[in-house]
C-alpha cells in the first residue's frame, strides 16, 4: 500500500483563477502523456476553477507542489446539481508528480466525506476517470476502494471534403439556429435537452436557472451552432456546440440529445450533418465529442454512422463514500 501522505517539503493550497496559466500547462503535460494531445480547454479550467453552488476552488480543490516550487498536481471536485454523487479530478505532471496522486486523492475523499456530513447525506457515490494506459493511477484508485464501471470514448472525424453548404434533410425534419435573444427558444432547448437525457443513467439534470448561469458564464458562445431540429413541426431534437477545441480548428459537439418518441427518424444524423457543415464553413479542419459507450440510446453508433471514430477511450471507476 503507498502512502496517502505527501512526501517531505511538499506543500498544498487551494487554486485561484491567477493560478490559471500554471494548472493549464499541467493539465496539459498530463493530457499529452495519457493520450497525445492536449484536451482540456481554458473555459474548462475556468468553469473548474470558478465552481458553482455546490462546488468552492477554495475548499474542494487542491494544488500540490515540489519542493523546488514547480506544481505537480491538481485535484477538483465537481457535482452539478448538489446531489449524492461526486466526481474527483486528480492530475499530476507525468515527469515528477506521480508522487502526489494517492496524497491528492486521499484528501479528495475525506473532503468527500466531509460535505456528505455538511449536506445530510448518509453516503455519496463517488466516481473517477483514467485512461487505461494510466497504470499508477489506476492502482491508486483500486487501492483507494474504486472499482471499474464504464467506458466513454473521445471521437473524432475530419472535415476534409464536407461542403460548406448545408446538406438536405429527410422529409418532414427541419433544423434552424437557436434564437439567444428569445427566452422562450431558450427554454425550449434547454427543455428538449433535460427530457431526452433523463433516460441515461448517469444524468445530472440543471434546472434552466442553473443551465443559463452556465451559458452566460462561458467566454464564448457560437450561437448559429447551437441547432434545435422539428419534425413534423414539432420541436424535436437539439445540437449544442462548444468552443472547447477551437485552439486545435476543431468543432466540438457538446451535447445531441432527440426526444425519445422523435428517435430512429434521422433527427441525430440531421443535426450532426449540419454541425458538420457550419464547422467546414468556418474552416474547421476536425470535429469532436464525448461518448458514454453504454449510453442505453446507442449514441456510438449513430457517431460511427456519420465518419467519427474513436481517439482514445477513457473509463470510469466508483466508490461509496460514508459522511465524516
């Protein structure tokens, strides 16, 4: 068994958003070793780093450095709706800070255990990711209690040869742009986004005041790329874009959800083939998601269907974790 202690003359303190530039970079390294490229965007270190209601930087999240200064590691927490699950980040600089990662974790589940008592939960579940070339990681995670669940895998395809120009769509299925300006059209997206989710298990619904906070909170929002898809006149399907890649020219699809009595109609493909084409448009040289591979409306392969193929894939271990 390692030891969950930090080695002598490591330090700790909670990150701030001056810490930004230094936790990307090491973010970053760690990305590059695990899976070749960097993936993880300055707005997702922002909105980690800025927390919610129900997450603080300066109490649920971590930064271990070296003796000589340099940063090694950085845990965080997240839990989206205040709920009894959790999701512990930990990543450490793949040249010198292996040494942290059983230390960062270990303090990441006693605050754990902490809020569970502070929220009134008896119990929480707690949930981790790794790439499963990250072998130390994942002996500290089996050694900490956590167990393998699932696996999600990163997708991609080129753009090279996709026209520009919109393709056609099957009869009966239109797709238009959301309207940013009318709270109503919001509402809608964000309506048909919460009911087609609900059927996932993993699923941790934002009421429409917390989704909106986290839209008017991102730094940049490419609102033509934010689709919503009718069929038969009825509202039906939505694609939401992201900005999470646009340092690597690449389209990313943040979430495609179809309401469950407007799925196997072509809506999804509809609304991935125009993503595709308002990416080319802007010269976008690749488009990119995330994929639970045990997502029960079998997402991968319609993703397979359009061109996409996977990355890399990335798995989920759990725990339960008792109130302190």
């Amino acid at each position: 068994m390692r030891s969950v202690s930090f080695p002598a003359g490591w330090t700790t303190r909670p990150p701030t958003l001056d810490d930004l530039t230094e936790i990307l970079a090491l973010v970053h390294a760690s990305d590059v070793a695990a899976v070749g490229q960097a993936d993880f965007s300055p707005d997702d270190l922002r909105d980690a780093l800025a927390g919610s209601p129900y997450v603080t930087a300066e109490r649920d999240s971590l930064l271990a450095y070296a003796p000589d200064g340099s940063l090694a590691g950085w845990a965080y927490l997240e839990n989206e709706n205040g709920g009894d699950r959790e999701f512990v980040e930990v990543y450490t600089h793949p040249e010198f800070g292996l040494p942290a990662q059983a230390p960062l974790l270990a303090r990441t589940l006693a605050r754990v255990a902490e809020r569970a008592r502070e929220r009134g939960h008896p119990a929480v579940t707690v949930r981790a990711g790794a790439i499963p070339t990250e072998k130390p990681y994942i002996a500290v995670l089996r050694e900490a209690g956590f167990a393998f669940v699932k696996r999600y895998a990163r997708m991609q395809r080129s753009l090279e040869g996709v026209p520009a120009t919109p393709p056609p769509t099957p009869d009966g299925i239109t797709i238009r742009p959301v309207d940013p300006g009318d709270e109503a059209d919001l509402r809608l997206f964000h309506g048909i986004l919460d009911a087609a989710f609900r059927d996932t298990p993993d699923y941790q619904p934002r009421t429409y005041e917390r989704w909106r906070e986290w839209v008017d909170g991102q730094e940049s929002v490419a609102w033509d790329e934010w689709l919503v898809a009718a069929d038969g006149g009825t509202p039906a399907g939505i694609l939401q874009s992201s900005n999470h890649s646009l340092v690597d020219n690449e389209g990313w699809v943040k979430m495609l959800a179809v309401a469950r009595e407007h799925r196997r109609r072509g809506v999804g493909e509809a609304l991935l083939r125009r993503a595709f084409a308002l990416y080319a448009a802007k010269g976008r040289t690749k488009v990119g998601l995330g994929v639970d591979l045990e997502n029960p409306t079998e997402a991968a392969r319609l993703y397979h269907a359009v061109g996409m193929t996977a990355v890399y894939e990335a798995d989920v271990y759990e725990r339960t974790v008792t109130a302190a």
